[in-house]
C-alpha cells in the first residue's frame, strides 16, 4: 500500500513538474505572474500584520496563477478542437481570460485593502 501511495505521489507529481514546464515555455502570462509571485511572496511577509493577512496576500497570488494555468488549458484543448474561427471557440477562450483578469483585480484588491490598512 505505501509503494502504491509513494508512486502515485511520484506520478502525480511528475505530470504536474511538465504541466508546469510547459506554460512556463509558452505562455509569457505565466512567465510575468510567477516572476510577480516570486518577487511579492517575501513582500507578503512584511505588508501582512498576521498569520491570516499573510495568507490571504499569498493565496490571492496563486488564484491568479491557478487561474491562468485553467484559462491556457481551455485555450489548448479549443486549438486542438480547431483554428478555424468560431465564435463558440472565440467565446470559451474570452471568458477563460475574463477570468484571468478578474483573478488579478481580486489580487490587487486583496494587497490595496490589507496594505492601506495596516499604514
């Protein structure tokens, strides 16, 4: 049983290190919201005043890349579907990065309110 979970664990994690290779090496988006996560996350530390506003700084920052990993799956598996245009395809890839968009407004919101709070 503990072989079975170890290798699951190790499967798992492999499929999601390539997931996550492969929209660093094509999707500049996500390149810019790691580069982002990575200079905020130590940022988090010093605007938060407790173990919750901390958190709360540090997850709306992985929203947003969560969010875009989902909006560039949809975008692939449309692609995959057709390059022709179409307005169903067209609509599914706009409501994929409205929805990027709104999880970056829902970051900044987060870090505006418990920074200008905590001045």
């Amino acid at each position: 049983m503990k072989n079975l979970i170890t290798r699951r664990i190790l499967k798992t994690s492999k499929y999601s290190l390539q997931g996550l290779l492969s929209a660093w090496k094509s999707e500049e988006a996500f390149r810019i919201e790691v580069i982002l996560l990575l200079v905020l996350l130590p940022a988090a530390f010093f605007i938060g005043k407790s173990a919750v506003e901390i958190c709360l700084l540090i997850m709306s920052l992985f929203i947003v890349l969560i969010v875009e990993l989902l909006n560039t799956g949809l975008e692939k598996a449309i692609d995959r579907i057709s390059m022709d245009i179409n307005h169903i395809s067209g609509f599914v890839k706009d409501v994929g990065s409205a929805a990027v968009a709104i999880s970056l407004i829902q970051a900044l919101v987060v870090w505006a309110v418990i920074y200008f709070t905590n001045r």
